[in-house]
C-alpha cells in the first residue's frame, strides 16, 4: 500500500492523461504531424501504466484511485489509533491484566484461565476494525493468551497477543483471523508449534501437553456458542471427556439474540472447567488446532 497521498494524486493525474485528456487531444489534432507523436507517446505511457498495474499491486501506481486513497487514508487513521492508544493504555493494562482463575492441564501444569469480559479487557478496543471491542469480538486473541500462557509457563495477557497483533494488522473489517495470529505466535515464541488436526488426535495430543482451540460455529440447537468463536480444550477425564475454557463464559445462562446463529438457544453459564463428549463438541466445531511446545 502506498503511504504518499501525493504521488498517488500524481499517478491519478497521469492516468486521466493517458486515458481521457491525450486521446481527445489526438481526435482534436488528427490531422496535424503532431497528433502521431502523442499517439505513440500516449501508447507508451498506457503500456507502462497496464504492466504496472499487473507487476505491482501494493504500489503507487495500481493504488492511484479512489478507492486506493481511500484505503490509505484508512489505513493512516488506523496506525495513528493504535500508536495513540498503545502509549496511552496498553502499558498499563497489559501490567494489571491477570489470569481469572488457574486450571490444571493433564500432564499437570497450570492452565491460565482469562476471560474477553473482564472489566480490563471487555472495552479494549481492536483497533483495526470500527467498533471491535476485546468482549465481542476477542475470543480468537484470548483463547491464544490462554494457550500461551499455559505452555510458556508465564502470564502471556490477551493485551500482550492484542499489541502484537495490531502491530501486524491494519485493517480487520471482515473480522479476526485466528490463523494470522497463529503465524505471529510461530514467528515472535520461541519453539512453538502449530497446526489443525484431526478430532481423533485430539486425546493423545491432550496427554502428551498439547493445547487445543477449537473453532466453534454456533448453530440453531447450539450448547457453546450463539456464533463463531473459540474455545481451548486443555485437559481430559480418564473417562474419556474433554474439558474446556470458554473466552467468553458469562456468571448467568443466557439467550442468543435474533442477529445470532444460534438464535432462540440458552446457554448455560460457567462452562469453564466442564465435561464434554467429543460427540457433543463436534455439533458445534468446526475446526481443531494444536499448539504444542517443539
């Protein structure tokens, strides 16, 4: 994308050139010596501009449209959101953002248990998207806290996978990308693995000390989830049931609304630290991913 709002009004100005201003001017001037040398010069300046356009797509040049200005426009209100709120929030919050509670993993390590409600995380917003806050829209991010915290043995807060991924992201609009986090947890944690495997994985995975999130698309007789969200499957009964911690588990059952997939269900509350079948969690989930030590 191209940051200089200048050479982008340039580059505009030279397509309206080519395409429009130059091509009236050899209709007006036909019959002159002159209108032959435009012609070639406007044939050129079109080939540059179409391979151009094809060979670089984040340049100025394939940008230099309305829709491009717009998009860097928004992409600089975005950067200057994050930096302002970064320097003023972020520090902060990240200091004072503790686990809820502590679980146990199989292999008995502690399981870091942070909740997207929280009064600290609920109103943090993401700022690469209008109106995204940490409480609606922040399961992907805090199911990846969880996951970290517990396998690195230390507090990875939700705003800590927050900052790290706003700084990698300027626009979030069509939603979060649980998988563009995954590759920057690969790329700044040391020895960390990811990848999606299989429900029948899921079990052996769990007693070896891996962490699973599972991707959850609510339907109409839903029990976890009134839409898309995640969970982390952390733990398993000798009786061969999956224990999970739900991002955004609330004190009281509650109804999804008529803007939901799973409109008209009630969902129980504290569904963190439950009992579920494989069965039962395959009504819901859609994908499993395996985050594992190296």
């Amino acid at each position: 994308m191209c940051n200089n709002i200048v050479i982008l009004y340039l580059f505009m100005i030279l397509k309206l050139l080519i395409i429009i201003i130059l091509p009236i001017i050899i209709f007006i001037k036909r019959k002159n010596k002159i209108s032959r040398k435009l012609l070639i010069i406007d044939i050129i300046l079109l080939l540059i501009v179409f391979i151009g356009n094809i060979f670089s797509s984040s340049s100025c040049l394939y940008n230099s449209n309305p829709n491009g200005i717009k998009k860097m426009q928004k992409k600089k209100l975005i950067e200057l959101s994050n930096n302002i709120h970064s320097n003023i929030n972020n520090d902060y919050i990240e200091e004072n953002v503790n686990p809820k509670e502590y679980y146990k993993t199989f292999i008995g390590t502690n399981f870091y248990y942070y909740n997207q409600n929280d009064s600290l995380i609920a109103k943090e917003p993401i700022s690469c998207a209008e109106d995204y806050y940490m409480n609606k829209y922040g399961a992907p991010i805090t199911t990846v806290s969880m996951t970290m915290s517990t396998l690195l043995n230390r507090n990875v807060s939700p705003i800590e996978i927050l900052n790290l991924y706003l700084s990698n992201t300027t626009d979030c609009s069509n939603g979060i990308n649980i998988e563009d986090i995954f590759r920057l947890i690969v790329d700044n944690y040391v020895g960390i693995e990811v990848r999606n495997i299989s429900d029948n994985e899921i079990f052996n995975e769990i007693r070896n000390g891996g962490i699973v999130i599972a991707k959850v698309e609510g339907s109409s007789n839903s029990k976890i989830s009134c839409g898309e969200s995640y969970i982390v499957i952390y733990n398993m009964t000798l009786e061969g049931k999956l224990i999970i911690a739900d991002p955004d588990d609330r004190d009281y059952p509650y109804i999804c609304s008529k803007s939901s997939n799973s409109y008209g269900s009630v969902l129980s509350n504290n569904k963190t630290n439950s009992e579920w079948s494989l069965e039962d969690l395959n009504n819901d989930v859609t994908k499993y991913y395996l985050i594992k030590r190296l």
